[in-house]
C-alpha cells in the first residue's frame, strides 16, 4: 500500500500572507476555462456569430467565478449542514474554514450564465453549449487540491489493491484514492468527451446535456469508492448525498438530449 505524502497545504508563505495549494488549484482552474473560453471561440458555427468575442468570455469567466464562489459555499451549508449553519449563520463567511459543493457551485454558475444570457439577450442554452466543455479541467484542477490536502479520501480498499493508500487521519488502513478517481472520470475522461463532442455543430442544448449526463455518471461510479460525509452516511437506497444530488443531473442531461423534431 501507499502512504499520502505529507504535503504542507501552504505552497508559499509570503510574510502574513499564506498562499494554499488549494487557491492555486482554483486559479489554474479559472486560467484553464479562459484558454479554452478563447479557443471555443474558433470551434463551433454559432460562436462565429458577429456577437461572441473575447470580451464574452472574460465576462462569462468572471461571472462564473463568482457563481462558483458564493453557490459552492451556500450549497455546502444547505446540502450537508443545515442545521449546523442555521444555528451558526455567520459560519456561513467563513470560507477559509473549508466547505464547498460542486453541485451548488453548478447552480450558482447556471445562475450566473442566466443573468449574462438576458443581459446579452442570447438564448440561454446558447451560452450553457459555450460553457460546458471548457469546465471539466477546472473540475481536475480541483481534485487535484483535495489529493495534496489529503482531504475528500476514498473508502476503505482491498489490503491487496496496489495503489491503495493510506491517509492522514483517516486510520492505519489503506484507501482509494477517490480524488484521482474523480480526476480522471469528472476531469479528464469527461473533458475529452466533451470537446470531441462540442466540436461539431450540435442541437442547442444537447452539448449542456452531455455535460450534465456525464458528470453526473461518472460522480455516482465515483461516489461508491468515496468515503460518505461523516456526519451524513449513506442516505436512502444506500447512496450517499453526492449521488443523491447527481440523479437530477442525470436526469436533466437525458431531457436536454432526447431527440427533436424538426
């Protein structure tokens, strides 16, 4: 078995200010969605429209980091604390304290894509078709900074498994290493099934299905070999409140990619 490195969350300590691997992550994630942002824009018939411009996609990145942002950390309080943030309200600022959720985090960048659809007045799934494929790398980038914490580990694993791993407080036996399960499924697997798919002229809507129905497959395989929130469990049917929360992903993503009759 394999023993997590243990690696100092502060990547550099400039004075009073601490710089975490885990912000790194986060702007790496929002660079990489830039890249790809400008090179969309040479990809698909309708993003040649006169309208989409660079300036799009600097609005949209800052939009969508917001989105991120404030939707991650409400829907960690609402989704997996409750009760704890509603006795705790103003716990709900501190961010630096760790808690954020991917699929508040999509509600809040969908919010966001809303407010920049009406503002340019350009159909909504217009706008989610740009966004979708340029996100799954920021996704990685962030599994990437829960591996260095050592934080979000696997479930127990086979003493047999060859890259089980053993973290920091979690025990003295060896886990899966879910966060690089969940970069090479939600990441990188994704990623490449996105822009392969986006790079031909689709239906509207049909490449933000494809972005909803992949992720939310891949996080319910991946869930099964991540260790269930403590304070949670596993919830009904034995799933856990990330899979839970992937069903109306799946679900949408289906009713967004059903055939259309011309």
């Amino acid at each position: 078995m394999l023993i997590h490195p243990q690696i100092d969350p502060v990547a550099l300590q400039l004075g009073p200010l601490a710089v975490h691997w885990y912000g790194l992550t986060y702007l790496a994630a929002f660079g990489l969605f830039y890249w790809l942002g400008t090179r969309r824009l040479r990809h698909l018939p309708f993003i040649h429209l006169p309208q989409w411009q660079k300036r799009d996609v600097e609005d949209i990145l800052f939009l969508g980091v917001l989105g991120v942002i404030l939707g991650g950390r409400i829907g960690y309080c609402l989704f997996y604390k409750p009760a704890y943030y509603l006795s705790n309200p103003l716990e709900v600022l501190a961010v630096w304290q760790g808690g954020m959720s991917f699929h508040g985090g999509l509600l809040g960048v969908i919010l966001a894509m809303v407010w920049f659809a009406r503002s340019r007045q350009r159909p909504f799934l217009q706008v989610m078709d740009f966004v979708a494929p340029c996100v799954p790398t920021g996704l990685a980038a962030g599994r990437v900074g829960n591996f260095l914490n050592g934080e979000l580990w696997g479930r127990l694993a086979d003493p047999e498994l060859p890259w089980g791993m053993v973290f920091r407080g979690a025990g003295d036996l060896p886990r899966h290493p879910s966060q690089l399960y969940q970069i090479a499924l939600e990441g990188l697997l994704l990623f490449a099934l996105l822009w392969w798919f986006a790079r031909k002229d689709r239906p509207m809507g049909q490449v933000s299905g494809a972005f909803l129905l992949g992720y939310g497959i891949f996080r319910f395989v991946a869930e099964f070999f991540r260790e269930p929130d403590a304070h949670l469990g596993l919830l009904s049917l034995g799933m856990s409140m990330g899979q839970w929360l992937c069903v109306p992903m799946v679900m949408g993503g289906v009713w967004l990619m059903r055939p259309r009759r011309s």
